[in-house]
C-alpha cells in the first residue's frame, strides 16, 4: 500500500479495488459482509498509514469521477464525489469564479477524506464542514442515506463518520460569487503559508498529531527538543514538528516507535496527552 500513500509506507492489501462507480462500490462491500472481509476506504493517501505486513481485506481507493452543477445561482450548490482530488476542486472552483474552497489549494487528499476528517484550515479558521449543505453515504447495512449538515456532527478534526462503518458517496457545498483573480490571490496566500510553516516536496501523511487547547502539537513537539529526532529513516521535521517525514526507506515500525517517543517526551515534559490525526491501519 506504500505508493499509494503520501508518506509511502505500508504492506500488501489482500485484495484492491479502484473504482468510480456507486454501484461497484456497493458490490464491493456486499461481497466483504458476504465473505467476512474488513475493508478500509482509501482516498488520497494522506493522513493514513499502514502496517508493515499491510490489510488483511479489501482497500477500496474512489476514483475521481466528475463535479455536478446543482445550483448555478447564488448561492451555488457543487456536488462533488468523494474521491474527486480536493487540490483539483479548488482550482476548479477558482476557475470557475466560485468561492469556498481556497483553503483547500494545495492541500492533498479527497473530498470524501477531508469530510470524514473534517480537515480545517488554521490560519483561516476554515473547516471542510464550513460550507457543506449534505452528505449522500451508505450505511452499515449498505442503505443509501442523505443527511444535511444540521443532522451531522462536526468539530475540529471531528465528523460523525468517525463513529459509524459507512461510505461517504458524494457531497454538495454552497459557494459565492467572486471573481477569478480574487479568488486566485487568496490561493496563493494558502499555498504561500503552507510553503513557508510546512515541509513541502517530501513524504510526509500531513500533521501527525491533533492540535490542542493549550496551542499547537508542534509547538509543544519543538519545546521537547524532538525536531530532527529519528528513528531509522523517519525523521520529525525540521520545518514543522507535526510533520514526520519518510527520507527513504521508512518502515510503519518505524512510524509507530517515532509517535510513541514523541507522546511519551511530550507528556513526560509538559504533561500533555497527544492524540493522533493520522490514521494507521493494520
């Protein structure tokens, strides 16, 4: 599962399936209940990690597939599938002159991931549940449900999908009128803070642990003196300490001893409790 994760670790799954198709997805998961087969939903490959002997189950990576116009007066309605590129929505949204996804240039992943993650956007107090109007998903017993935002629960790094085995099938926001160059100067103000506070160009799963009431995991991650700690060939980085990254040859081993010595310095010095984001499958 390795090339297909943003940090590049992980064994073998059992079995892989990518697909686009709402119909494909739900025989997929008839044929694990059916079979008796875990399955893990892959997005982008960013925020996850998985275990060195890799997914005894099924992986199921969304494709792309394409947006629909609901709406094309304000407020616009965009429905998106769940494994369309969030980076690519953006720009898409940009050229489109459609505002409310800015704060998503540059960042990697899928729509449907950065809903279940409820991905935010410090700097702008931006959470991906900011303008989503509903949530078309399959449920534990493979039923397609739709809720709206108001029948969901969100909080910071927090979706109600965290707590049930479902399958997040698609999603509409609302967007606002702006201009294109408008838009665009605030993308460039996104991407411009993510190259300076965040290593870019490397093999990184993004921040590794959930930010806290006291102030940033990183911060209290750098106060531990742990930036440029390593384990083998996973490396706390220099520029930002909630990011780990993978020089090379890193091993999900390696993953898990470089998280349990950073919580365990960090609670040792500061008597903080850190919390993962990042997910590892196993």
């Amino acid at each position: 599962m390795a090339q297909y994760t943003t940090i590049k670790i992980g064994g073998p799954a059992r079995f892989f399936i990518q697909t686009e198709d709402e119909a494909e997805m739900m025989a997929v998961l008839q044929f694990c209940r059916q079979n008796r087969l875990p399955w893990f939903v892959l997005g982008g490959g960013s925020n996850v990690v998985f275990s060195d002997q890799g997914f005894n189950g099924v992986v199921l990576k969304l494709l792309s597939g394409q947006y629909r116009i609901v709406r094309e007066h304000t407020p616009v309605e965009i429905e998106f599938p769940a494994g369309y590129s969030s980076h690519l929505a953006s720009v898409k949204m940009m050229e489109a002159g459609y505002s409310g996804f800015e704060s998503l240039y540059g960042l990697p992943g899928t729509i449907g991931g950065a809903i279940y993650q409820n991905s935010k956007w410090p700097r702008g107090n931006y959470q991906m549940s900011d303008n989503l109007k509903s949530v078309v998903y399959l449920d534990n017993h493979f039923q397609i449900q739709t809720k709206t935002k108001s029948e969901l629960d969100f909080s910071y790094g927090f979706s109600s999908f965290q707590k049930q085995k479902c399958l997040i099938l698609k999603a509409t926001f609302i967007f606002t009128i702006k201009s294109p160059d408008q838009i665009q100067l605030t993308c460039r103000e996104v991407m411009r803070y993510r190259q300076q506070s965040q290593p870019i160009g490397v093999l990184t799963a993004g921040c590794i642990f959930k930010n806290l009431e006291q102030g940033s995991a990183g911060y209290y991650i750098d106060k531990a003196g742990l930036k440029s700690k390593n384990i083998n060939d996973l490396v706390v980085s220099s520029k930002h300490a909630n990011f780990f990254v993978n020089q090379s040859q890193a091993r999900a081993q390696d993953y898990l001893k470089l998280v349990a010595l950073v919580k365990s310095e960090v609670k040792r010095q500061f008597n903080i409790d850190l919390k993962e984001e990042v997910l590892f499958v196993q």
